[in-house]
C-alpha cells in the first residue's frame, strides 16, 4: 500500500496529547472524605476496563483519520489507471439536426456521462477541435473542472482539423500510462481515417447518415472588360441520395435581390453564374432555400469593394517613366499636371514629382525625391549611395521584391514627426517611409529616380500600384463581413461521416477509493466509543 500525500501522517503526533492527558485525568489523588461507605459501593460498581478500552478506541480513531488524510492506494490500481484525452468535434457539420437537438448536444451529454466514469487516479483532458483544436481543460481528475470545460463548448461553423487534434492528444498523453484517445465527432473529416489507425484512438459515433445540400464555392472577381462590372460564380452540391430542388436567392445588400430554381442531382453539383454591378461594392449574399439537416451551409457571404477608379494628380516637370508606370495602372485616372492647382477636385491621390510645396495639401500624396522642404521635413540635400540594394520590409497590399535594383541618390530628409519606413535597403538607408496626418497621409519615395534604374524595373509599377493603395481610402464595406465554413472546406457539407464509430465500452475507473472506506470506519468507531464510553444519562 502506498499514500498519495505522505506527509499527512504527521499528524499521528496527536496521540502523544490524548495520552498524556489520560494520564493526568485518572492518576492516583489523595482526598480526605467524611466517610468511605459511599465510595466502596461506586468503585465495586466501576468497570476497570472502560477508561484503558475508550483511550484505545480514541487511538484508533486518531490513526483512521490520519490514514485517510494520507490517502492510501494499491500500487496495482494506480498503475492501471488510465489518461484520457476527450476530443470534442466542433465544426460545422456538428450543427447537423439528424441527431436532436444537435450533434454537438449530444455530443456534450456524452462527453458528460465520460466524465462520471473516472476513477481515481486517472486524468482526464478535453479537448475541442475546429480549426484549431483548443484545450480547455488539462489533466485533471477534478471531475468538475472537467464539466466547466464541456460547459463552455460553444457550436462554431468552421472547418475540421480533427488529424491535428488527435496529433496535439498524443503530445498530451506521452509518456504516460495508458493512454486513450476518445473522439466524440461525426465522422465527416478527412482526417478521420488516419486518426483511427491507433488502437489508443476510439471513435464515439454521433449522429447518423443525413443528406444534406449546401453552397460549396463563391467566388467574385472584376470583370476585366468592364471595371465597375463584377463576375460571381456560386456551386451548390447535394451529398444526399436523392435529387433535391430548392430557391437560390442572391444579391447585393441594398440592391436588387435575384431569384432562381435549381434543381441538384443526387450526388452531383450544379454551378450558377451572373454579371452584377459592383461599383458601388457591398456585401454580395446568397441563400439557398431546401430542407435538409444543416443550415450552416445554405448562406454564404463575400465582401465586394468598390470599383470607382482612383483619381491621380501627377504634378511633374516631365518624367515620362513615372506617368507611364502610374498610367498603366487600370484602376488610375490620371492627370498630370506642372503646377499644384489651387483646388483639388476629384483628387485622390496627389503624386508629386520633386516639387515640395512650402505647405503640403490637406490630401493623401506621393512624394517622390523631394527636393525642398516643408512643414513635414526638411531636406538637409542628397546622400550618394553607389551600391546594390536589396529591400527589407515588404508593403502589405503586394509582395514586391526589389533585390538588385541600384540606388545611387537618396533625398536626405529630417522629419518633423516620426516617420514609419515601410520599405529599406539592406544597409537601413529608408527607400518608402509614411507620415501620418489627420487631413491624409504621407508616402516618401526617397531614391532619385534620375539615378536609379527603378524606374526601368517591372516592379517600378507594381511598387507605385500599392502606394496607391495605401493612400486610398479603404473601399467601402458592409459590417459584420461573414464568410459560411463550407467555403472552407466542403466535407463539412457532406454529412455521410467516414469513419467508422466504435461501441463506447470506456468503463467505470475503478471502485471506490480506500480513503473512503477508512473515513466510514471512522464514523462508525466514533458513534460506537461514544455510545459505549462518553453518553451520560439524566433520569
């Protein structure tokens, strides 16, 4: 027999206290009494063994719960005890209503009636998986951390990853006694089949075969001929037995909203494809209408920005590479122009080739090598660079590279206000940098381009095209922009699951601890010592 928690039989020094003071309540007193009849009578009627049998009975009792505190096991059941890891499928497809109410009720329930079944000495973990599989509870036996755990399983509509759940339970339990792996999940996974091929990994089916019909792709992209135009393409995919005919509603929020029957073979896909005006942008939504056990699949939502081409002010002395590079980008109107206007109508962007106004106007702009300074900078003259650069801090919008471009010239700028480099060379010498300001940003493009051969490159356009970008007010969009998990994955759709579930024979853990039997043992001594020994009766 071993004990959990050893240092608990310290406490069987009480027993030192209890029999000294035995000792000083029944020692031997000289008293002088009037007369010795009385007192014959009471110690001929005394019961010598009751004091020597009540200290025995309050020493056992001491050592019964100093035994419990202690926790006692059998070596032989704390090496059988088991760690389990409890994964519980949380995608889209447990939102399926063939089983009631949901997949994932049921499969919480289950998970519940797991719980109950640990024994002591075993651990349990739990386990949720999506996406990403997510831990809420480490190895435990605290039975109600566990039910917290399952409490806060929540349905989602993303994709199953139920391969990398079961690798992330592997890690969990190795190196540990045996281990077992239990998989609450419909089956409707790819990753299902290699999970399974672990005898320590058992599948615990929930739900049955439910046919389903659901959105399997939306796509939108610009019309090349047309800008303000926009192609959308939507596929609906029935994974059931039987063909399935349903309304397909579609359209832009606060547009006109298109209908259209379809009618989906069993096992096959039908596509649908239509032209719609997006140069306004919006929330593209569509919904299909048909009975079957998952709702999450028959919405699906996609964000169209607008497609108003950008209005560039290029003001320049001449440089045909940079109105060439800035023309040749489709969503650009560009003007060009020697002088700053005094008003800036349908600008913007405003591209300034050089010239450095004394106060910069209230717009985004594009400052390429300035040459003067003004409210933001002042320029300090040139610094002359002879050598191949390549470029350290990419721009988000495009992944331009700009490794061997020789710059030979920087405008040498000291910024009135700190300045974020968006682009560098490898030496640090900043090539792109952003100025902040309330009334539109800032962009500096400090390499000369008269002695550089940016201008000459393929990336010149690209580099100018997420300037532009950036400067731009972001298109428009609806909030809350949702995107439905099919689109993530299309398995999550077919509801007829791949695995193979096996019958839930995870067993009761074990019997009742010992330290449970010692403490009843206790109880029971207390009642009897003071039944026999303490009670006293008044008549």
């Amino acid at each position: 027999m071993g004990f959990l928690r050893p240092e608990q039989l310290a406490w069987a020094l009480l027993a030192v206290p209890i029999v000294a003071l035995y000792l000083l309540r029944f020692g031997r007193r000289r008293r002088a009494v009037s007369s010795l009849g009385l007192w014959r009578d009471t110690l001929a009627q005394r019961n010598r063994w009751r004091t020597p049998v009540s200290l025995a009975a309050q020493l056992a009792l001491l050592a019964l719960l100093v035994l419990a505190l202690a926790e006692p096991y059998r070596p032989a059941t704390r090496s059988q005890a088991r760690n389990v890891v409890l994964i519980v499928d949380t995608s889209a497809s447990m939102n399926a209503t063939d089983a009631a109410p949901t997949r994932l009720v049921q499969a919480v329930t289950e998970a519940q009636r797991l719980v109950d079944k640990i024994g002591q000495h075993e651990q349990m973990a739990v386990v949720a998986s999506d996406a990403a599989p997510r831990i809420l509870c480490r190895s435990t036996g605290d039975r109600r951390l566990l039910r917290a755990a399952l409490a806060r399983i929540r349905p989602t509509n993303a994709p199953g990853r139920l391969a990398d759940a079961v690798r992330l339970a592997h890690r969990m339990v190795a190196g540990y006694n045996n281990p077992t792996i239990l998989v609450l999940s419909d089956g409707c996974d790819d990753g299902v089949t290699e999970s399974l091929d672990d005898d320590r990994v058992r599948l615990i089916k929930i739900g049955g075969e439910a046919a389903n019909v659901g959105v399997t792709h939306l796509a939108v992209r610009p019309d090349p001929l047309l800008p303000s135009q926009a192609m959308a393409l939507v596929r609906v995919e029935n994974f059931g037995q039987q063909a399935a005919t349903g309304s397909l509603e579609f359209g832009l929020s606060g547009g006109e909203t298109r209908r259209e029957q379809l009618s989906v073979p069993a096992g096959e896909a039908v596509a649908h494809s239509w032209s719609l005006d997006a140069s306004d942008g919006g929330l593209l939504q569509v919904v299909w209408t048909v009975d079957d056990a998952l709702a999450a699949d028959n919405r699906a939502w996609v964000s169209i920005g607008a497609q108003r081409p950008v209005g560039v002010l290029l003001v320049s002395p001449g440089n045909p590479s940079l109105e060439s590079a800035l023309a040749s980008n489709p969503l650009v109107e560009l003007t060009v122009e020697q002088e700053v206007p005094a008003e800036l109508t349908s600008v913007d962007v405003l591209v300034l080739d050089g010239l450095t106004p004394p106060q910069l106007p209230a717009c985004p702009i594009l400052a390429v090598a300035p040459t003067g300074s003004c409210g933001l900078w002042q320029r300090s003259g040139t610094v002359s660079v002879i050598a191949r650069h390549g470029w350290d801090g990419l721009l988000p919008e495009l992944d331009i590279d700009l490794s061997g471009v020789v710059f030979e010239e920087f405008a040498d700028l000291n910024f009135a206000s700190p300045a974020t480099t968006l682009a560098a060379t490898v030496g640090g010498r900043p090539i792109l940098s952003e100025l902040t300001r309330p009334d539109g940003n800032v962009l500096v493009l400090h390499p000369t381009l008269d002695k550089s051969d940016l201008a000459q490159r393929d990336q010149f356009p690209l580099l100018l095209a997420a300037a532009i970008k950036r400067l731009t007010p972001s298109p428009r969009r609806d909030s809350d922009v949702q995107a439905a998990a099919n689109l993530c994955n299309r398995r999550e759709s077919n509801l007829l699951s791949i695995g193979t579930g096996r019958a839930n024979t995870f067993r009761s853990g074990g019997s009742t601890p010992i330290w449970w039997w010692v403490v009843a043992a206790a109880v029971l001594l207390f009642v009897g010592e003071w039944w026999l020994y303490q009670r006293r009766f008044i008549v």
